[in-house]
C-alpha cells in the first residue's frame, strides 16, 4: 500500500512540473517570436510588469499591448534562458537574455501556480548591462 501512495505521488508531482515547463516553453516561444497575443493569455489578471523603466501592476489587457508595442519597437531574435530556481514562496522563476534587433535585454518572469494552471506574475523586462 504504502509503494502505491509513494507512486501516486511521484506521478502528481512528475505531472506539476510537466505543466509548469509547458507553460514555461510557451512563455519562452511567445517571446521568441514577438507574440504579445500568446505571451498575455498566460498572464494572471493583474500582473506586475516591468518594460525597461516603466514599471507598475496592469490588467492582462493593458500589459499586452505594453508589450506588443516593446515587440513592435525591439523585434525579437532570440530567448535564452540562462538560470531558473524557486521562490521563497514556491513560485518558479526564469532568467534569461533576449536578443532583438535593437540590443540585448534581460528578461525575468515568474510562474505562479493558479487554481488548475501556472500563469505569469511577474514580467521584467530591462536593458542589458552589457551585450553578451
């Protein structure tokens, strides 16, 4: 009995990550491609985002077209992930460098999970330091 709980359980949590890294991937592709419409539906309803110097919490809505017109003035190239970890509170985390035909800019966001699905909290995105 106790090696189907342990079991049961393994496959929960092997099935919890599944799901995190496939929004994970998504998040990743949206950005790759410059796709503010994709990148929003995994945005929670309120997020805080962050473009370059601006920074403050916004509907889904007001955060895509934040977005779409950052995509529309620094076409993307290419998404690097560079460093992942947990949260303090539980919350996994992505850290990446984009490339765009403008420059270099790193990229932070956070996936929390939200009733049935892990959704974007937080959005950076900030002028690179240095070009890599």
């Amino acid at each position: 009995m106790n090696r189907i709980v342990v079991l049961f359980t393994f496959l929960i949590m092997a099935f919890g990550v599944q799901a995190q890294d496939a929004v994970k991937d998504k998040v990743v592709e949206a950005m790759k491609t410059g796709n503010s419409k994709v990148l929003a539906t995994h945005f929670i309803p309120n997020i805080d985002l962050t473009v370059k110097e601006t920074t403050d919490v916004y509907s889904k809505a007001q955060a895509e077209q934040i977005v779409r017109k950052f995509f529309n003035d620094n076409p993307p190239v290419d998404l690097v992930i560079e460093h992942n970890g947990v949260s303090k509170v539980g919350d996994k985390y992505y850290i990446g460098i984009l490339r765009t035909t403008t420059g270099y800019f790193r990229v932070t966001f956070f996936l929390k999970k939200t009733e049935a699905e892990f959704q974007v909290k937080q959005l950076r995105i900030e002028t690179s330091k240095n070009d890599f």
